[in-house]
C-alpha cells in the first residue's frame, strides 16, 4: 500500500473532524478541519490525530471545561480554542 500524501491525509482528518457522532464535536472540530488544520506540521498532525481517536464524550467535556485535559492532549486543545478566536 502506497504511503499516505500530505493532501489524503489532510482529507481524511477533515472527515473524521466533520463526522464525529456528536453535533458538539461536529462543530468545535469541523471548522478547525476547514482551516487551521493546514498550519500544523506532521508532529502536530499526530497530535491532532491522536486527539481524534478519543471519544467524544470525553472530548466534549475537555473542550467545555467540565473535566481536565488530559496532559497528552493539552496543547491541542488549546491549540484548536485559540484558532476559533
């Protein structure tokens, strides 16, 4: 199997941002996927991935204050807060 391009890549992030399960999400990652995604580097793109791979309920309460984040994800998240402002 061919390595994945930078632009399949990209795509395939964009989907899994648009296309959570849970509308909160949808719309706290959806747009980071449509823009600011593109100014992170391949070590940041792992992070963001592995944010990605968490679950939404999780994500939900990280993005909204109710629970701490986890120190793995903490510069993403605050990474991806500061890009809507």
């Amino acid at each position: 199997m061919p390595e994945e391009t930078p632009e399949i890549r990209l795509k395939r992030l964009h989907i899994r941002s648009w296309r959570r399960g849970m509308k909160e999400m949808d719309l706290l990652l959806g747009p980071f996927s449509d823009g600011p995604i593109r100014a992170l580097n391949a070590a940041a793109l792992d992070a963001y991935e592995a944010l990605l791979d968490e679950n939404d309920q999780d994500l939900f309460r990280w993005f909204s204050g109710a629970a701490a984040v986890p120190s793995e994800h903490l510069a993403m998240v605050q990474y991806i807060q500061s890009s809507r402002n």
